[in-house]
C-alpha cells in the first residue's frame, strides 16, 4: 500500500518572528514529525505562516493526522519555542492536502 502523504498550511499569530524562533520551532517539528520532508516557516503581520511536508501519515487517516497534529505536535512547538505576544495565540489551517 503506497503511504499517503500531507502538506498542511497553518497561520500562527501571536508569536513574534525572529531568526532564533523560527529555527527553534523549525528544528522542533522536525524531530518531532518523523516523516517530515520539508518544514517551511515565513513571516506574516503578528506571527508566523507555517507548512509541513510530511511523506507518509500512518497510522493516521487523512481525518484524523490534522487534528492530532495541531493538538500534540504543532501547538506544544509554538508554546515552547516561539516568544509570545499573549496568552492567545491562535493556530489556524489555512491549507491541507492529501495525496
């Protein structure tokens, strides 16, 4: 069975953007997401425009790998690497695609 593979989309505001937090959070996703092929992390106004290549999602589902992602892997990411403007920073998928 081929592997399904991912790319998602996400804004991150709230955070600031500097060299040192992107590489962090940039390094951090990239060890925690085995199969991550690219990690891609560019400014936007308040935050942070972020995109996750990723060749296979198992065990996961196409249903099920977004919401686990966000939850265990990219939100505890952005509160441990990235400095905060508040205490809200808001994740939003922006883009998601499976193949």
């Amino acid at each position: 069975m081929k592997p399904i593979t991912a790319i998602l989309g996400y804004v991150i505001r709230g955070v600031s953007y500097d060299k040192q937090n992107r590489q962090a959070l940039v390094e951090e996703l990239q060890q925690n997401l085995e199969h991550a092929s690219a990690v891609t992390a560019l400014p936007v106004v308040d935050g942070i425009s972020l995109e996750l290549e990723v060749s296979d999602i198992a065990p996961f589902s196409s249903d099920s790998f977004e919401p686990y992602i966000a939850e265990h892997v990219l939100g505890p990411a952005v509160r441990s690497k990235c400095e905060s403007y508040d205490s809200d920073v808001e994740l939003r998928l922006i883009n998601k695609r499976f193949h």
